[in-house]
C-alpha cells in the first residue's frame, strides 16, 4: 500500500533503523513501509515493521507509539527492560526461598538491584559500547518461560515515562499515592462485579485474582518493582507504616503505592507466572483477566496516574545516589 502524500512527512521513514516494542520488551528493526490514508495526520501513520533476525512471518504493522529512534539512549532502554525481565524473574525464584522477615525482604530489593544494575546501564557507568549491544533472538525469545498477554500500548507508554523520571529526572511519584492499588482494584471489581453472574466460578476467578494481585504486589514491591532511586523512599515509607503516623500506621505498600509501581508488576507477571505451578486451564483464565485488567486501566489512565511528580530534596538525592 504506497502512502498518500502529505504537507509533512511522518515521524519515521521507510528503511529507517528503529527500535520497536514486541510484547514487553524492544527489539531493532526496519521500516519496510510506510503507510498514511488519505487525510490522515502524518503521526497517524502505520509502519511495516522488521525486527532484525527474524522471519519475515513476524512483520507487523505498527503505530508509531510503538516505535523508538535507533539512538544510544533508547538502546539502554532496551537493554533495560531485558535486563529488568531478567532480574524480576531471579527475584521471584529467590522470593521461594523465604526471606519472610521485613529486614529480609529489604535487603532482597537490594540484591535485585545489584543484579539489574550489574546488567544495564543503570548503574552509572555511561552508555554501553555499540559491540555490547545485544538484543534477543527469535530462538531465545521462543525458548523464554512466559505466559504472555497484551499490554496496551499507552501503558507501555506510561512504563517508559516511569523509567525516565526516575532514573533520568530524579523523580519520586508522590507517597501517599492520592489513588493507591487498593483503590483501583477496588474500582475495577465495581466495573466488573455487575457483569458476572453471583455464585459463579467466573465472579471466583475475578476475586481471586484480584486478592492475588494485592497480596502478590505487598509482598513483591520490596524485592523487584523499585529503582535504585526509589528505596530511600520505599525504607521512610516502610518506617511509617510501623509508626504511630496517622496517615501510614497499618498501612501496606498497596494503601500506600498506586498504578505506577502496579503496572510494574503486570509486566512482570508473565515471568513470575512461569514460575508457579499453576495448571495450563488456571494460567489461561488468569491471562484473561490480566489482559482485562490491563485493558480498562488504559482506558482510564489519566484517572489513576499522577501527572505530577516529586522533586526529591538535594540531600535525599546524595543519600539515594550512595545507597
């Protein structure tokens, strides 16, 4: 399909190197087409992707919210969420172990850290050499032990957002999270509880999988969901929950975090479910609804996100960076 001539040209180009995302990670590719109906926006242009040794079976189209510039800082990004991938699925294989105690489950955060920044660009150690810079194979991508299920791309978004104000812009998002998970699950199981018929196993699934989520995001935002830059502030936090403060005694990480750090957790749920025991038929209605989930937080993400983010002291930004 040849595109239709426009004033301005779109964002990318055909036989531009890019990187573009495929499930929840990037991968290089190549744009073999481009693609603009007549009186269309240039940046609702569609693009024929080929991601860079694989079979011509995977080309996609693709919008460009898929897409990223082959730059030096978005080849980091890749190489960090593969390496995240990497390191939460360590973390839930460690979490097995035990390490029920607090201090236990601090420390966890800590050795995921370590492991994530030994294996990104996150450790401060400057951009990676262009011969460094691997990305996965189609073999390695077939061979990984996941479950997978959409996430939309405008929460994909929002990850990529995420990252960049914490690790690039020294931002925290606000605590107490003036819409925390607990709220939003509530929220989701007052959409979705009308629709399922009382006594059925398909209202069970849905209350088990939200208590799941809840319980699985308490016990994991300790060990894997958070940056480096973000424990200063997930350990005060911790200290006030066991405090007499109002606001936080009693609380937990669900009353306290909110979508940023949930969304963290779906993307991960693919690798943290490779590593349970769950029956296949038990893993297929947990995907549905995941993928249910993930669905209508994109429709209401301006409702649950912050759109404005904290802008830590210079003294926590010294602590943080020697922690």
């Amino acid at each position: 399909m040849a595109p239709s001539r426009q004033s301005q040209a779109p964002p990318y180009a055909k036989d531009e190197r890019v990187l573009c995302f495929h499930g929840d990670l990037m991968y290089e590719a190549k744009i073999i087409e481009v693609s603009v109906k007549q009186g269309q926006k240039p940046e609702d242009a569609q693009y024929r992707i080929h991601y860079k040794g694989w079979k011509a079976s995977w080309d996609d189209w693709v919008s460009q919210d898929r897409i990223r510039k082959f730059t030096e800082e978005n080849k980091q990004l890749a190489n960090q969420l593969a390496a995240q991938a990497r390191a939460r699925a360590q973390g839930s294989k460690g979490s097995k172990k035990g390490a029920k105690a607090n201090g236990s489950e601090m420390s966890s955060a800590r050795g995921s850290e370590e492991r994530l920044a030994g294996s990104s660009s996150f450790g401060g150690r400057g951009p990676r050499r262009g011969r460094d810079y691997e990305l996965e194979s189609e073999e390695t991508f077939h061979s990984r032990p996941s479950v997978k299920f959409p996430i939309p791309d405008l929460l994909k978004g929002r990850l990529v957002d995420d990252w960049e104000n914490v690790t690039k812009n020294n931002q925290l998002v606000p605590l107490p999270h003036p819409r925390p998970v607990t709220k939003i699950l509530e929220d989701y199981a007052a959409h979705e509880t009308p629709k399922r018929a009382e006594g059925t196993s398909h209202l069970d699934i849905l209350e088990e999988t939200l208590s799941g989520l809840k319980e699985y995001f308490d016990k994991s935002l300790g060990r894997i969901l958070l940056y480096r830059f973000e424990r200063l502030q997930y350990a005060q936090a911790y200290r006030a929950w066991q405090s007499d403060d109002p606001e936080f005694r009693g609380k937990t990480a669900s009353d306290t975090y909110g979508v940023e750090h949930l969304m963290r957790l779906l993307v991960s749920m693919p690798e943290l479910i490779a590593q349970t025991n769950m029956d296949q038929q038990s893993v297929n209605r947990l995907r549905e609804e995941l993928a249910k989930l993930c669905a209508w937080l994109a429709r209401h993400e301006a409702e649950y996100f912050v759109s404005v983010w904290e802008s830590p002291t210079q003294d926590y930004i010294q602590r943080a960076k020697e922690s």
